[in-house]
C-alpha cells in the first residue's frame, strides 16, 4: 500500500493526553486497510519548547514541515505558563498561514450516545467552513501613547477579493456536491460597516451561480441564537475567521461537548500539507488527570485520512467512533459525555473497533 509521511505535533496540555489515541487509531485503520504511515513527532510548539529555546518553533520549521503529506496537531497554550497571543501567533497560526491552509472545516454532529444540553435538539449535522489566513485574524495594527491616558489600539480587519471568493467558493462546491445543498453566511454587516458588507457582496455574487444551492444570510448574533434554538436547520455554515472560530464552539457545545469536534486546516491546492486537529485547546484545568475526550483528535485523524484519498479507512474510523460512543456505556465515555470513563479506556475501545467495524 502507499506511504503517507505524518508529521505529528503533540503539543501543550491535553493535547499531549489525546495524541496518542488519535496514533492508536490511525494505526488500527493502517494495519486494516494496507497503508502505512510514516510518522516524524515533533516537540517544537509548546511551552516546554518554549522554555528551553526562548521560542516556539525552530528557525527552519518550514523547512521540516514542508515535505509532509499532513501534518497532526494536539494543542498549544498554556496561559499560566506564557501569554496565549505569544504561544499561538508562534505556532498553530504561524502554520495556517504559512501553508495557506485558508479553509477550516469543522463538522458539528449530534452523535448517537452523547447527551446534548438541549431537551429536543433533533438532528443536528452541520459543517462550519471557516475562512482561516485572514479576517480579524491580523497583525495590522499598533498602539500609540502607550502609557498615557490617550493609550489607543487599533487592529485592522483584513479581506481581500481572492481570500473572501476563495472560502465562499469552497463553502458553495461543499454545499452543492457533498452536503445539502443549504448555505447560511455569517457576518455583522449592520454594524461592521466596510468589510462585513463586502463579505455580503461577494457572497451575493457568487449565489448567481449556484442556483441549485439555498442561501441564507444573518448577522452572527442572531444566527448564535438560532445555533441554540434550531440546530438542525443548518447544513453548511461559512463565516470569516473570528465567526468561524465562535461558531465552531457553539455548535460542538449543542452536540454536547467541544471533546468530540475535528478541525481541518485544509490548503486545497495540495502544494503545502494540511493540518488535522482537535476544535478544542490544551485544556489546562483537566490537564494531567487522563480524563480528556479523545475523540476529537481521533475524528480529525479521519479527516486526515479522507484528505489523504483513504476513503475506507476513514469511513470505518468514523463507524467506530459512532459505534462506541453509540453504545453510551457510562464506564467508557468520559466525564464531559457525562460518563466515568477515562481517556485511554475510550480511546482504546475506539481503536479496537476500528479493526471490526
Ligand atoms: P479549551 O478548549 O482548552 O477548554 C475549554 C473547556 O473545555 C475547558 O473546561 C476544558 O476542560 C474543556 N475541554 C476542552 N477539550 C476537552 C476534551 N477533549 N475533553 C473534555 N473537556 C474538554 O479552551 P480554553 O480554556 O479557552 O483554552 C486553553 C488553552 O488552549 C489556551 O492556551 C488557548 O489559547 C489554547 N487553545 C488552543 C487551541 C489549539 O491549539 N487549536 C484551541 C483552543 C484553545
Ligand atoms: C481554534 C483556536 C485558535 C483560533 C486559537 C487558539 C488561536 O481557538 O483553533 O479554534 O482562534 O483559531
Ligand atoms: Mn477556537
């Protein structure tokens, strides 16, 4: 079978805890489905490389990185250790850049087993697609009389033609080929006045043609409420990089929990490699005590292997993870599914029933 080079990037905090049971899984599918996975782990984009080498990632991270066919991320970020703007804008979103991984997918699903907060959230089964290099995400901006009473910040909103059309377009073929064929934009273009209205113009434009796709505009704080009150209305979601990010921790939390979410960090052009990771962060409050959900960063090993053309692979990876959490066993599912089960145990019972289903 065919080799595929993984470059594996644990991290800070649970991340580090919820690796290893996305490895056991991808190996479990490997062993089954004939494909090998030649995987490179890296200590670089955490706190502890932080420590030692006065930052985050090594001057020729580009370089290692590059040659990969995926690239499979933990978290990073530990805000007791060193500030979250130094830790992330030194790593994680270094790499979405630098890899033009512009679109961040995110599947939002109401899994069988899981409890959801709602007392009648129905079916739930959305994708966010996220605009991920640019938007409020800049560093465009300064501070002047720093120090004074007159202190000012400013930070600018960045969109351009090619980065705004180029995830409208990704979000309207998801819609039109792969999903059902719904596509609601998010944006603020009652109060955001220049670059949320663009958004809106293009997102006009762009509709012309793809008549056989539904849209739907709403500005991103009544759409949270419709998140909460009508879930299953959704089908594909596209908003700029700061809604994508909101929404993508909304949604997770009607299906239950944020444990379960994968995240693609996706470059569509396959020049650069892609980036597969949990929607969730280091979780330093739960850090240390083995009771991380691990099917987030197991989910997005499947996206991984569907972004790699492993389709089977992927499609009995995503029947184990509904299988087990499916079966609702309370001594398997961890405390944020509301069970007693640990991180290791659920993880297990996942690569388990990855070589049977
Ligand atoms: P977080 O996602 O780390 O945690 C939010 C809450 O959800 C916490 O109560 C946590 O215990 C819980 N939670 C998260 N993942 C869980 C899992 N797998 N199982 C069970 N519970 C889980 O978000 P935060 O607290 O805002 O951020 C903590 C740190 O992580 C910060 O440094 C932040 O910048 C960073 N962060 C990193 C990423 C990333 O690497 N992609 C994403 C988000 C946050
Ligand atoms: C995410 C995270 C990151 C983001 C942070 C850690 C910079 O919240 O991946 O959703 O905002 O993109
Ligand atoms: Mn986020």
């Amino acid at each position: 079978g065919k080799t595929y080079k993984i470059a594996v990037i644990p991290g800070d905090g649970i991340g580090q805890e919820v690796m290893p049971c996305g490895l056991k899984s991808l190996h479990a599918a490997s062993a089954r489905f004939n494909f090998n996975l030649a995987i490179t782990t890296f200590d670089f984009a955490s706190c502890d490389y932080y420590d030692k080498h006065g930052k985050m990632m090594p001057d020729d991270w580009v370089e290692l990185l590059t040659p990969f066919d995926a690239i499979y991320f933990g978290a990073v970020g530990d805000p007791a250790r060193h500030p979250d703007h130094i830790t992330l804008w030194g790593s994680l979103l270094q790499m979405r850049r630098q890899f033009d991984q512009y679109v961040n997918l995110r599947p939002c699903r109401l899994v069988k087993g899981v409890p959801s907060p709602l007392a009648d959230p129905g079916e739930i089964d959305f994708w966010i697609v996220r605009e991920n290099t640019e938007g409020e995400y800049s560093e465009i901006g300064g501070k002047i009389f720093e120090g004074t009473e007159r202190e000012t910040v400013i930070q600018e909103t960045v969109m351009t033609r090619i980065g705004v059309d180029r995830i409208l377009k990704y979000a309207f073929e998801l819609a039109k080929t792969t999903r059902r064929k719904r596509l609601t934009s998010a944006t603020k273009s009652n109060g955001i006045k220049i670059t949320m209205p663009y958004w809106d113009d293009r997102f006009k434009l762009m509709s012309k043609s793809y008549p056989e796709v539904t849209t739907e505009q709403f500005h991103i704080d009544i759409l949270t409420a419709h998140f909460v009150a009508k879930p299953s209305h959704f089908d594909v979601v596209v908003g700029s990089n700061l809604h994508g990010d909101i929404l993508s921790d909304l949604g997770p939390a009607v299906t239950g929990t944020i444990g379960i979410a994968p995240s693609g960090n996706i470059h569509p052009e396959a020049k650069f490699p892609s980036l597969f990771e949990p929607v969730h962060g280091s979780a330093p409050d739960i850090m240390g005590k083995g009771i991380a959900n691990p099917v987030g960063m197991i989910w997005a090993g499947q996206m991984m292997l569907l972004h790699l053309g492993e389709k089977q692979a992927a499609e009995a990876m995503m029947k184990a993870i509904d299988r087990v959490l499916g079966e609702a066993d309370q001594s398997v599912l961890t405390p944020d599914m509301k069970g007693k089960g640990t991180t290791q145990k659920l993880g297990d019972a996942i690569a388990e029933a990855i070589a049977s289903v």
